[in-house]
C-alpha cells in the first residue's frame, strides 16, 4: 500500500477531480470544433457545450493552485528546486511530445516544430511552457511571498483582478470587431487591441506582468497563508455565489456570442469564429477565476476522507501530470467509438441527450483507462518516474 502519510487529502481530490475536468473540456470540444474549422451541429449542442465547457473551466488554474499551495514560497534552494521539477516534469514532456508528434500529422514537420514550440496537434502541451514559466518566477518571488503581509497581498490580487476583465475591454474597446491574425501554423489569433501602454512596438503595457496564472499563483500562497479553516455554512455562503456567478458569466458569455454569429444549424465556419466565441472560458477571465475561487473553498473542506480511500485518491494524484499528458490518445478513440455507436446531434440514438452523454462518457472512460495504464506504470522504477513523472 503506498505511503499518504503527509499528504494534504483535499489537495489530492482537487488534482483528481481537475484532471476529470480537463478530459471533460477536451471531450466537449468535437461539439464545436470540427476538422480545422467551427463546427455546430444544432442549437441543443451549443447550449450543452456552453454548459460543459463553462462548468469545467477552472481546471488547469486549479492545478496552478495546488502548485502554489504545495510549493509557493520555496523551502529549498533554487538549484534543488529545478533538479526536482525538471527531473519530475521535463523528461515525461519531452517523450509525450515525441509521441504525439510521431503519431499524429506530419512526423517530420512535427519533430522540427517541437524546437520552437507544442505541436498544435497536441495543444493541450501548451500548459507545461506556461508551469515551466511559473516556476522561473518562484525563486525571484518567493523572498517577498515568505514575508509578505494579509494587506499588501490581498492589493496585488485586487490589481490581477483587474486584469481579468482586460479580455472584455478590449473586445468593447474594438467594437467588438477584433482584428484575427494567423499564425505560424495557421492557428488563429486575435490581435489585441492596445491598451495602458500598448502599442505595435510595445506588448508590455502597465499590466502585463501581474496579469495571467502569476494570479492564480499568489492565490494559493493567500489561501494557504491567510484564509482560515471554514464551516461548511461559510464555505457555501461564500463559494457557491462565486462559482455561481463565475458559471453564468462563462456560459452566458460563449452562448451569447454563438447566437449572435450563427445564423443556422448545422454551422460551418473558419476557426476564427470559435476562437471568438471561446474569450469568456480563457483563464484569466473573471468568470473562470471565480469558479476557481469556489471550487477551492469547496475543495479545502475535504478534510481526511476514508482511511481507505486514501492511498487510491493518493495514488491517482500523482499519476495525474501522466494522466494529462498522454490522456488525448485515449480520448480520441474514444470519442471517436462513441459517435460511431450513438450517433450526433438530435438525430443521434438518444435524440437531444446523445450529446450530454457521449461528453460524460468520453470524459469518464478516458479518465478511467489513463488511471489503469498510469496508476500501475508510475511505480515501475525509473521507467515510471520518465513517463508518467
């Protein structure tokens, strides 16, 4: 039986149930993605897409969190530190990155990509460069984060709040026209419109560097530090109107901009129109951190759970960066499988919930086949520590 002796239990489930999450978002996307393009098949699967995708959207700023709350300020040296990070983080990367790069697209092209960036293909990649770039900022930062007070912390996270209406602003500042621009591989972008110090020279206006995920990294030094054990009363009074309000401004935001872009179903567009409609789910919006908000005060009440449970929820949680990693070959089949059996659409086998229900089970089955092939491969030595970390 593997050791939990230590371990903060709540953490654990926070990681579990983001991992779930983020199959959940990855499964939803066929709904709305199709081959390179936007792709909605009725008006009853926007709004189940709206639903799942806004529902499940904190999860990678929760695993940022739970690396915060674990590892933010440093106790060790910086040395030690990225020894143990890169050994943990770096090498299953790297033969993931391989992997999909060989199995999917064009190998070659993929392989000399992956000099300067993830492999589109294999997008959900993206999060290890952003964790990479997190912890180069946790030596600079973790002197003034072990001294640092309740009210100079609680002024630097209302100042990243701020930013996180940024994404509207600009939408409004542009009229809501944003210019879309393509990139390297023909991925869309949208330009941003400037602001506060922006410019066609300049990216580096006043907010930039307290905006993004260094939020959700002193979220969790403020929530370790300063936010006290609360009642389940509290814990509801105060995160359910946070995840509530959180949730309404995703989904409403993403459905609000299918509607007024969509004039029929089935919808066919470039992928410009779904990387519009996407801003209210991106991470450093308001609504998603306020769900994040609540899941964790949610989260943080788990307190020792079964003693039986313990080692398998523990178990789970440190196989969850494989998980991740290699989850997106399993989910492809997956849901490939289940559209074949249940059909799409409302012309599907269960009509208006063919949808919902190929997203929970692609979500769960996807989830379930990665624990089995990663709970197991992370304690053969060495092998299991460069695949799963």
């Amino acid at each position: 039986m593997p050791e939990t002796s230590g371990r903060i239990v709540w953490l654990d489930w926070l990681r579990v149930c983001a991992c779930l999450m983020v199959m959940t978002v990855h499964a939803t996307e066929p709904f709305y993605l199709g081959g390179e393009g936007s792709h909605i098949l009725t008006a009853s699967d926007a709004v189940w897409v709206s639903f799942f995708d806004s529902l499940v959207r904190a999860c990678v700023p929760l695993f940022v969190i739970a690396s915060s709350y674990l590892l933010f300020p440093l106790t060790s040296s910086t040395g030690a530190f990225f020894r143990r990070r890169a050994s943990r983080l770096l090498m299953p990367f790297v033969i993931w990155s391989l992997a999909y790069a060989l199995a999917w697209g064009e190998p070659v092209e993929n392989l000399r990509s992956l000099l300067l960036n993830f492999n589109y293909a294999a997008g959900h990649l993206w999060f290890v460069y952003m964790l990479v770039g997190l912890y180069l900022l946790m030596p600079l930062l973790s002197p003034w984060a072990s001294r640092v007070g309740r009210r100079e912390l609680e002024g630097y996270l209302a100042v990243w709040c701020l930013t996180l209406l940024i994404p509207f602003v600009r939408e409004w500042a542009s009229g809501g026209e944003m210019l879309i621009i393509e990139g390297p591989t023909g991925i869309p972008n949208p330009a941003a419109y400037p602001l506060w110090g922006e410019a066609s020279w300049n990216g580096y206006g006043t907010f930039y560097y307290v905006s993004g995920f260094i939020g959700y990294l002193l979220l969790g030094l403020y929530f370790r530090r300063f936010v006290p054990a609360l009642t389940w009363r509290r814990t509801l009074a105060m995160g359910l109107p946070l995840w509530l309000i959180g949730f309404f401004i995703s989904f409403g935001g993403f459905l609000a901009r299918v509607w007024t872009s969509v004039d029929s179903f089935p919808f066919d567009a470039p992928l410009e129109y779904a990387v519009a409609w996407e801003l209210p789910l991106f991470n450093d919006t308001l609504g998603v951190a306020l769900m994040a908000v609540g899941f964790l005060l949610l989260f943080r009440q788990k307190k020792d759970g079964h003693p039986k449970n313990r080692p398998a929820v523990a178990a789970v949680s440190r196989a969850s960066y494989g998980m991740y990693l290699c989850h997106m070959f399993v989910l492809a089949t997956v849901s490939s499988a289940l559209r074949d059996w249940l059909g799409t659409g409302v012309e599907g086998l269960l009509g208006i919930w063919t949808t919902p229900v190929e997203i929970i089970l692609t979500a769960i089955a996807t989830f379930c086949i990665t624990v089995l092939v990663c709970v197991p491969l992370q304690r053969v030595p060495r092998v299991g520590k460069w695949v799963v970390g």
